[in-house]
C-alpha cells in the first residue's frame, strides 16, 4: 500500500478497489469495441459501474457507515447529500441505459477462440470479482441494517474466493495477446507458450528446492506469475519479429 502497510481486505481498501476492478473491465471492453465494434453494452455498461463505484466509496468512506482506520470523520449530514447524489447520478444512469441499450447496434461476430472471446472471458472473471468485493463489502451493513446482527466478513473469505478467481485469470491472460481477432489459433498459442510454462515451472521448483520445501501453494503461485510475466516478454518478442527470425 502507499503509507507502507498489508493489504488487508479493510473496507475502505475495497472501496478504492472495486472501482479499479470495473475499469479494467471496461478498459479491455473498450478495445474490443473499438477494434471490431463490438461489445458496445457491456462497454457503457462498464463505464455506468465504474463511475458508479467511485460514487459508492466516497459514499462508503466519507459517510461514516463503515468502521475502519482508513476512514474518515463521521458526519452522518454529508452522507445523506451524497447518497442523494448516488441515487440521482447512478439511479438516472442506469434509466438511461435500459432506454437506449436495445437501440446499440450488436457489432462485429467473433469465435469463441479469438482474442476478443479471451478478452471476454478476462472481463467476465474480473466482473464476478468485482462482485465477490462488493458483497463481501455491504454484506455486514446490509445484514445490520435489517436485523441487527453484526458480522465481520474478513480476509479469509476474500482469499479464498479471489484466490479461486485469479488463477484462472493468470493462467488464461498469456494466450489473450498470441490470439487472433475474429477467429484465433489455440493451438499456435499453446505452441508458442509450452516453454514459457516450461521456465516457469522449472524456477518455481528451483525455489523450492532452495527453500528446502515449503507450501506448495506458494510454489504453484510463483510458477503461475512467473508463466504470466514471461508470457508478456513472449508476446513482446513474437511481436517485434524475433520469434519468426529464430525460428527460420
């Protein structure tokens, strides 16, 4: 974090990160639609969430709903003025969308196995996250709020449940860039990317034989980001032609 400390699951921490979750969302959404016009729904949708979810950590944060060392004073009269304010901006946003979304053109077709079907799956997981910090984020207020009953929904829940999300993710983001639009080649990725999975797997082992053991977790997680970041160098160096050099 900025002032040195742990990512805890904090509140206030998932207020500022599901914003960042919805954006990158709509950031690979946007590029599908400008390079095939496609996904022009889900695009102002994105957009419609991620303003939305800003709206809702002020809220959050500034409101004095939520109790966390990160938060600011309570002042129960500015949370009232800025929910009016999500009601208008969020509840007017989302009447416009149910209006006009029938009347978006559809777009450009794609295949399943194309860097836009890749980019699909990408924002789907990252969409379900978003949703898991959500609902682990309101639930207690929520739970308060109609029964009473206080709750604490803390970091082992988001661990486990994010967890099982990214690593799908790290493992499936790699291929994205080596497919083709409109219809890709998953076998030519898998080709080009078996000994990126190679390193990968061979320096984890390293590490744990220089650890003399250890969770194995943890080694199946640096195999995963090691193979995430040696992918990109992949698509890099098949993008700048080297790949095709070396292999004439």
């Amino acid at each position: 974090l900025g002032w040195g400390g742990w990512w805890f699951w904090d509140p206030v921490e998932n207020a500022s990160f599901m914003p960042w979750l919805a954006g990158t969302a709509l950031l690979h959404s946007a590029l599908v639609m400008e390079k095939r016009e496609a996904l022009k729904i889900w695009t102002v949708l994105l957009a419609i969430l991620t303003f939305s979810l800003s709206l809702m950590g002020t809220f959050l944060v500034r409101s004095g709903v939520l109790t966390s060392v990160h938060a600011f004073a309570s002042d129960p009269s500015r949370g009232v003025f800025i929910l009016c304010i999500l009601l208008i901006f969020i509840g007017g946003a989302l009447s416009l969308f149910a209006f006009r979304a029938p009347k978006l053109a559809a777009g450009g077709l794609f295949a399943p196995i194309s860097r836009e079907g890749a980019l699909v799956v990408n924002n789907l997981i990252l969409t379900v996250a978003c949703g898991t910090v959500l609902t682990g984020t309101l639930y207690p207020l929520l739970l308060e709020t109609l029964t009473g009953d206080k709750i604490s929904v803390g970091p082992p829940f988001f661990n486990l449940t994010f967890g099982l999300l990214m690593a799908p993710l790290i493992v499936i983001v790699p291929f994205g860039p080596l497919l083709a639009w409109k219809r890709g080649d998953l076998l030519g990725a898998l080709q080009r990317l078996y000994v990126v999975a190679g390193i990968a797997f061979a320096a984890a082992l390293i590490f744990f034989y220089l650890q003399h053991g250890g969770p194995v977790l943890s080694v199946l997680g640096l195999a995963a980001g090691l193979f995430l970041v040696f992918g990109a160098v992949a698509d890099l160096w098949y993008r700048a032609g080297i790949g095709k050099v070396a292999g004439n």
